[in-house]
C-alpha cells in the first residue's frame, strides 16, 4: 500500500512534464516577416536606391505581400531582375553556391541553414543578397533573421563575395523557384 502514493506522484509528474512540452512546443513563435517596405524589380543587374513602388517579375506587375517586402539591412536597397533568366550569370551562381553555400544550404531541404530553393518566394533579392553580403549585422539587427536563430544551430558565416557575385547567386536561385 505504501508504493501506491508513491507511484501516483510518479504518473503525475509524468503526464504534467509531458503537457508541458506539448504547450511549449505548440507556442513557440514561427517565422516572422518584417513589412518595412516594398521592392521594385524591373530589369537586368542593376543596383540603385530603393523606390517604393509595387513589384515586377515575369513582366507583369504584382502587390507585393507582407511578407516579401522586407529589404533586410546593408548596401543593396534594389535589385533588377530581368524577366528571363540570364544562363549565363546563373551559371556562375551555381558555382558559387556550390563553393560558399552548399556546405550549409540544400535547395530543397534544410540542413545547418534554411532550404534556399523557393527562398525568392519568402524573402526579397535585395534581403537575400544583403544576407550573403552583411552578414554579422544582419544577424544582430534584422528582426526575420533574429528569429531565425532559434531554428538553426550555428549562425550563417560572412562570404568573401562581391556584390556582383551575390547577384549572380541570386540569378542560380531564380532557377528553382
């Protein structure tokens, strides 16, 4: 008779350890999305201030959402992308991504960094290539990229890439949207 006190204490601490890892997991925050502005994407590779206007790919013009108008923090405040893919630059960007990226980047499944195949439909060029180019500060100041800390183990490395090799990461990128 003297276990069942004992074994019942034991069940409960049990069931209420486990409810709550139930709760913190289930409000853990998810991925949040800064709105500090909006993006024009016009033509080819070329980089200049930022004017707030709606965005264009494919040609047709777009309301950008809420959560692809964030810029991120660093020198690009535009990017200009074409509406085809230049082979070309994309093919430099592969090469690239495969020396500066691959190690901790998939296209199409996270590893020690975020998939980055569909990061074109979630962040803007200019946010993408701020992260590639401005790394540190990034980290510490940008709000989406703060989040993100607490998904992944270690934080992304600074690349020795100019901003014309980032374009051309982008550019491979653009191909597994």
């Amino acid at each position: 008779m003297k276990r069942f006190p004992f074994l019942f204490i034991v069940l409960i601490s049990i069931l209420l350890l486990y409810s709550c890892k139930r709760t913190s997991t289930q409000t853990t925050p998810q991925n949040s999305s800064s709105t500090d502005s909006t993006v024009q994407l016009t033509t080819k590779d070329s980089i200049n201030n930022a004017s707030k206007s709606n965005y264009t790919q494919e040609g047709t013009t777009k309301n950008v959402g809420q959560t692809r108008t964030n810029k991120g923090i660093g020198p690009i405040d535009r990017v200009d992308l074409p509406s085809q893919i230049d082979e070309e630059m994309a093919a430099e960007g592969k090469k690239l991504y495969n020396n500066h990226c691959a190690s901790c980047h998939r296209i199409n499944e996270n590893l020690t960094g975020p998939a980055l195949g569909n990061i074109l439909d979630r962040r803007t060029p200019e946010f993408v290539m701020n992260m590639i180019l401005n790394t540190q500060e990034m980290i510490e100041k940008e709000p989406v990229v703060m989040s993100l800390k607490g998904e992944y183990e270690t934080e992304m490395v600074q690349v020795d890439v100019t901003q014309e090799e980032a374009r051309a990461i982008i550019e491979y990128l653009r191909k597994y949207q």
